[in-house]
C-alpha cells in the first residue's frame, strides 16, 4: 500500500550540484532530511500501542544518494488512508509535505 513521489528537475539539480557543491554534502542533507522526516512521521502517527510509531524506520541506499523512510507494519496503509470502517489518520504524508520544503531550502543552500 506504498504511495510514491515524483521529483523533477533532475537534471538541471545534477548540473547545478556538480558545479557548485560536493557529494559528500548533498550526502550529508539526504542523511539529516531523512532522519528529520523519521523523527517528524513518528510524531505524527497516531498512537494506540505505539507499534506503528516505533516501526517507522529509516535507511540510506545507493551510496547515500537516497533516503528511505518507511513503517513496517500490516496495517500502515490503512492507518494512512482510511477504509471503509475507520477514517484517515495521516501521517506519513503530512511529514512528507512538510520535511519536502525544508529539504529544498537546504538543497537550495547547498548548490548556490
């Protein structure tokens, strides 16, 4: 019950990054903005037993280039988006949308 996001611009991003900055510092805002989303999605998911607030983890992939946060229940989805019983809880999302602008700040920051 995964929900994706979309990132455009890429390019123009990768141009700007080789010109202007280091990997190891777009590194280092992947690594902090993914921990900072983590922090944020636990906050905000609701709480009953605490099992989907402890189960929200993080992890780094493709050589620090990608930051994945993700719970890791059998329920999450549902939790997220409602059925047709329970009304949405949103969490994840609303973490997203909120960390999503303080990583552009610091991109912004990083390439200038």
């Amino acid at each position: 019950m995964g929900r994706g996001f979309t990132i455009t611009g890429t390019k123009v991003l990768n141009k700007k990054l080789r010109e202007n900055t280091s990997l190891s510092d777009l590194k280092s805002v992947i690594r902090m903005n993914t921990a900072e989303l983590t922090r944020e999605a636990q906050y905000e998911a609701p709480v009953d037993t605490s099992t989907l607030e402890r189960s929200i983890n993080m992890h780094i992939e493709d050589g620090g280039m990608t930051g994945v946060v993700e719970p890791n229940t059998d329920y999450e989805g549902y939790v997220e988006f409602g059925t047709r019983y329970a009304a949405a809880q949103p969490y994840l999302g609303p973490a997203f949308k909120k960390q999503s602008k303080q990583f552009k700040k610091d991109l912004d920051r990083i390439v200038r």
